[in-house]
C-alpha cells in the first residue's frame, strides 16, 4: 500500500511540475489516504503482535 501512495505522490509532483493542478491534487488526495490506511494498518497489527505475544509468554 505504501508502494502506491508514493507512486502517487510522483504523479502528483510531476503533474504540480507540468501545470495540471487538478490532477496534482487528486493524487495527492490520493496518496494522503493510502498513506493513512497504511500507518492504521500498521498500527492496528502492532498491537495484535504485542497482545498476542503476551498472551503466549503468560505476561
């Protein structure tokens, strides 16, 4: 997921560089949300990892 939000983070830098604004912003748009779903991702998995961990070990 972090792949595509910085692909889209090119396409918005490149669009920026040419004048297509519109454009620039959707994809920036875009990779703002991806980068977002991807760090909650993250974060919800390592909590799962902490928990599950304690629960094995018996802590």
């Amino acid at each position: 997921m972090l792949n595509w939000a910085l692909i889209f983070g090119v396409i918005a830098v490149i669009a920026a560089v040419f004048g297509f604004g519109g454009i620039a912003g959707a994809a920036a748009g875009v990779a703002k949300l991806l980068f977002l779903i991807a760090v909650i991702g993250f974060a919800i998995f390592v909590a799962l990892g902490v928990f599950a961990g304690k629960k094995l070990s018996g802590g």
